[in-house]
C-alpha cells in the first residue's frame, strides 16, 4: 500500500524523521519497502499546499489487520521511534436522535453491522483537505460524503459505505441474493447474482455486493440531503469467493479478505460522522444514534509469556522489566507476575495467537541486531532414518535392475466408495482403494504399443498410496503394485516369472517376506502391503551406500516429444546368402524407410535352410504431422523391396 508521509505526519505532535529514514526504520522491524518517491500534485490548487513523499510499503497479510491503513501505520512508526501517538478520541454527539431504520442481519456471515441515519447533509466537492490526501495515494475525488467514507477506510481500516436513505425501500436487509436478482454497481457494471452473493438489499432490491461495491440504485449524489452510513464486518472466506465469483477487486474486498476485527466498525462510523458534521454539515444537520447488529462480540485476548521462553526463543538475556517496557512500547497492556506477564491482546492484532507470536514482536522491536551470536553447543548428531523413503528407494532400485519401469496412476478411479465433495470429472470420482485398476489399464494401453516401444514383455511397478477403512475412518495405505504382460503373439516367457522374481528379489535382499494376496499365474497386477515391510525394515541395511543407485552420468540428451498420431507396422522377411552381412539389409531398411521409419528395424525371426539365411524384422512408421495412409508406407516398402530385388535377394 502506499503511504502519503503529509497524512503520517499529522498523527504525531512532534516533527517525524524524513520519508526516508522512516522507511529505513521499517525495513529494519517491521516491514519491506517497495519505494520511496517524492509526489507532486498536478491540482494548482493542491500545488500550493505543498509536494508530499509517497512510501510504498509492503504490508503482509498477517499484518494487513492493523497495518493496511495510516493509522495503523502510523502506531508502528511510534513504537519504533518512540514518538508519541496522538489519539483519535471518540467524538461525543449531542442530542442524538432515536433511530428510524431498521436493521435485518439475516445471515451469520455478517458479523457485525452498524447503521447511522444523517439528515440534512450539503454532498458537494470535497474540500483541499480531503482531496489532497486522496489524491496523494492514487484515489479520485468523488464528492465530500463519499470521499469522507474512503478517507475513513485509509486511516482506520475499516470499509464504510454511504446510501442515499430517500431512494432505500423499506429495511436494511443483510441476506444472500435471491435467484435472478442482478445489480448495477458505481462503475456501471451489470451483475447478474446468484444465491451463494452476500448483499445490502432494501425490501425490494440489493443495494450492494456485501463487502465489494455499493450499486448505483442508492447512490449519494449532489441531490442526496439525507444518508445512511455504514459501518460493517463480513466473513472474510466468504468476501474472497464472491471477490472471485464477481471479478470485482476492491480497496474494501481487500481488507475483509484478510480479515479486521469488528471492533473497528463502531470507531470507524463515528469518525465518518465526526467529519461529516465538519466537511458536509449545517446548523439543520440531524444525526440519530447508531444501529448497532453484533450479536457475538469479540472477546479480549491475553496471552502468558515468560522471561525464560523470551530469552530461550531469541537468545537475549531480557529483564522481565525490560519485557514489559517493549510491551508497553506496543500498546499492549501487561501484568507482570514474578517471571510471568500476562499480556492483552489488541482487538486489531489479529496475527497474535500464541506465546511465540508476542516473542516475536518483542524481538523485533527490541532489534535483532542487538542480539549476539552464539556458538552452537556440542552434541552427538546421528541422522535418524526415513524408514518409508529407504525402502521405497530401495524397492526402486531393485525392480529397475530387474528391467521393470515405474508408472504413477491416477488416485481418482471411476467407481468406489470414498469420494471428495468435488470430484475432478466425472470418470474420476471416486479415491481408489486400490491400484490394480489403474495399473492394469496401463498394462493394456503399453501392451497395444509394445511395437511402438520396441518390448516383448511389460513389466511395471507402482508404489502409491490407497485409501483404505470404514466411512468416516479412512486411512492412506502404502502399497506396491507390480504388473506384468506380454506383447500380443509372444508366449514365453511366462508373465508370471517376472513377477515371482521379483518378489523373490525383493525377499531376499529386505530380509523380509513380501506377501502377496493373488495367484501369480492368473493376475496380471499384484499388490503388497507396504506398511509392515517399513516396520520391519532394517536400517542398516538401509544406509549402506551399495544399497542406492549412484547419480547417473549427465548427458547431453534432447527430448523428442511423443506423436500423437497412430503408428503403422510392416513385417519383412528376406533370404539372404550365408556370406552376406545381415548389416547390408538393416542398412537399407533403415535408409529408405526414412524419416517415418521411427525405431530401428526389429530383428524377431531368424531360420537357415542350406547356403541361405532368413532374416524377418519389423518396421514401425509414424509421422509427428498426420496420421498416415497404407498407400504412403506401401511406396516406403515398395522402394525397399526394389532396393532388397537390385541386390539380387529374395523376399519372402
């Protein structure tokens, strides 16, 4: 946010450091400084009153409950400098009239909501005062009434809003819209709403997004004389869905979204009412008590600290005094019992929920650079071991110098028994409780590309998480999956040696049994309970370095994307003499098949009849840009045909 350093300075009786040095004091305790700039009004009228310094301040959203606003910013330069922080006392109003409006709050997602009525108010153009502060941090004059509503919002934090109470029908009604409502906004947007928007509705109609941006129907002009001012607290997840629903960001969207107390709403109201009387008011100006809708107030905060966990946490040797006096410096009210001080929390302090938090504003107002460093003491480190990570890895490296491959598959299947509240799609529902499906549609799917990845036998592993139990008592069980299946057409060996194997493997270098449910002759997917292999694990075993595979070499590989078009098969068989080098027919095959020709020629049949020798292979062809056609691989295998009939072979 940006600050004008002119409307900082008016919060302090005594002069403030120059815009720079108080951005190099916030820097050092409490905030990151964007930017520091010196502002020049183009307003002749401004011009006279003076240039102004811009400090960009990098307010967090733990900070963003109190900080977001000068005021708030301006208590922070005081606690660092110690300079005394004028009060903004609550005005006293006389002769306040009984209230007219009513005030439904129908919704829990509204906190709190305040509602003043004003009569017989002058709306006209802000005067210098006002506008220059506006103008200083980015913000357009609108008219005194709602200039002064903003203005409040930018020196306390809290988002007010101001309706014209002569074009309000009825009630104030706090309530989500109603199906087909629409609104129009202050910048003449249509709004079509639906049920899950917060409003301000009168009896007839919504008169605002709750939170977001007020609508044209109520609107404060130059004719209003009479308005009703708000002062509110909405939930602050709720703010953020509609902000994101609507499209509609704004300076108020901001704060609720990050969350203020609702004990700002009362100040906030009365200082708008305060300047209303000085900027917009009359001799005949009429204002009526507040509405006050806060059903549950917040209750006060406080929080034990000792002087040991201080000193323990930041490594300082504070006095119990010295605490309290950092405390005191914060404005925050403490009790000192011995070691122990009882600190209250400021409403506004939203970020302060435990011990470590306070330590943490104690630190950094005392200075972190007044702590010194300390050697770290002596002790006897042994790493402990991720017993799920070492077997895992383990686990890995063995299946891998078998000739298996890893997959990962989706944790959400088609059909099952637990599902999240929004599922991802419609074929993916449900959390899997088990990984055999998934691994047997990879199974299916590489198995149909075995010829395309150049493998007579598929053979893959997975180690993943199910989810395992009762409703209402799931768990996430380890598992691994190991499949196995061979190309269409090939026979031996047998799947299901692969996968005895493996397990034989695993076995025998854990040490430990891996139980298996299923009949290795008929299922192609097996799953094993990993969750006792990590209790019974040795870690020892775990740690010795011939255990993990080393870093691979680097090399200079380039990724050749996958083509998304069907690949194209052709056997070839070809007599060639005892004499002659098989490596003459694979150089040709590998020449005029060309650019489409994606694998090497595949050797997967060898006979010998006398002086001849029968070499059969296939061909895979792809292309990165079509799907091809027969006849353009036909004239492919008819240019290697002619080739293989010129070199005096015979072609099976």
């Amino acid at each position: 946010m940006v600050f004008s350093y002119n409307w900082l300075k008016e919060y302090f009786e005594e002069d403030l450091p120059t815009a720079e040095t108080v951005a190099e004091l916030l820097t050092v305790h409490s905030f990151e400084i964007e930017g520091v700039e010196r502002k020049t009004f183009e307003s002749s009228e401004i011009k006279e009153v003076g240039d102004d310094w811009l400090i960009d301040i990098d307010v967090l959203p733990n900070r963003a409950h109190d900080a977001l606003c000068h005021y708030g910013m301006a208590r922070e330069i005081s606690v660092i400098t110690g300079l005394k922080l004028k009060n903004i006392e609550e005005k006293i109003f006389p002769n306040l009239l009984s209230p007219k409006i009513k005030i439904n709050v129908k919704e829990d997602f509204c906190r709190r909501y305040i509602g003043r009525q004003i009569k017989n108010v002058k709306v006209g153009e802000s005067p210098l005062k006002l506008r220059q502060k506006l103008e200083a941090i980015g913000q357009r004059s609108i008219n005194n009434i709602v200039d002064i509503t903003n203005l409040v919002m930018f020196e306390l934090n809290q988002p007010m809003h101001a309706f014209d109470s002569g074009k309000v029908d009825g009630d104030i009604n706090i309530r989500f819209a109603k199906e087909g409502e629409e609104i129009t906004t202050l910048d003449n947007n249509e709004v079509k709403l639906s049920t899950d928007i917060p409003v301000i509705a009168d009896d007839k109609s919504p008169l605002a997004i709750a939170g977001a941006k007020g609508g044209k129907k109520a609107e404060v002009n130059e004719q209003t004389t009479n308005i009703i001012l708000e002062s509110a607290n909405f939930d602050p997840v709720l703010v953020r869905k509609t902000s994101v629903k609507t499209g509609i960001k704004t300076d108020s969207s901001k704060r609720f979204e990050n969350e203020i107390t609702p004990e700002l709403a009362l100040k906030a109201i009365d200082r708008a009412t305060e300047l209303i009387f000085e900027f917009a008011g009359n001799d005949d100006t009429e204002v009526f008590e507040v509405v006050d809708n806060y059903s549950n107030p917040v209750e006060e905060k406080t929080i034990d600290v000792s002087t040991d966990r201080v000193n323990s946490l930041l490594g300082s040797e504070l006095s119990t005094e010295d605490i309290s006096k950092i405390l005191n410096k914060l404005l925050f009210e403490n009790e000192v019992s011995d070691s122990l001080i009882k600190v209250s929390i400021p409403y506004e302090r939203l970020d302060l929920n435990m011990q470590t938090d306070v330590i943490e504003e104690i630190g950094r107002i005392y200075g972190y650079d007044k702590i010194t460093e300390q050697d770290l003491p002596d002790f006897d480190f042994k790493a402990k071991i991720n017993k799920e990570y070492g077997v895992n890895t383990l686990i890995r490296k063995i299946l891998i110098d078998l000739g298996f491959s890893e997959v990962v598959t989706y944790s959400f299947i088609e059909s099952g028994s637990l599902s999240p509240e929004k599922p991802i799609a419609e074929d993916k529902k449900f959390l899997r409780d088990s990984i055999k499906p998934g691994m047997q549609k990879s199974l299916e799917l590489n198995q149909r590309n075995a010829d395309l990845l150049g493998l007579d036998h598929i053979n893959i592993f997975e180690i993943g998480k199910v989810f395992d139990g009762e409703p209402n008592n799931y768990y996430e069980k380890p598992v691994l999956a190991i499949g196995t299946i061979n190309k269409q057409g090939v026979k031996k060996p047998n799947p299901a040696t692969f996968k005895k194997q493996a397990i034989e493997k695993l076995s025998e270098i854990f040490g430990v049994e891996f139980k298996i449910k299923d009949n290795l002759e008929n299922s192609d997917v097996v799953e094993i309970d990993l969750e006792e292999i990590y209790k019974s694990a040795d870690s020892d075993k775990l740690l010795k370095n011939d255990s993990y595979p080393e870093f691979p070499a680097i090399k200079n590989n380039s990724y050749t994307p996958v083509s998304q078009y069907p690949f194209v098969l052709r056997d070839i068989a070809v007599w060639l003499p005892n004499e002659t080098s098989v490596d003459e027919l694979t150089e040709i095959l590998r020449e005029k098949g060309g650019e489409l020709l994606i694998r090497e020629p595949r050797q997967f049949d060898v006979y010998q009849k006398d002086d001849r020798t029968s070499y059969a292979y296939r061909l895979v062809f792809q292309s990165y840009e079509k799907t091809l056609t027969d006849d353009e691989v036909n004239k492919i295998m008819d240019s290697i045909n002619l080739e293989i009939e010129l070199k005096g072979w015979e072609i099976r």
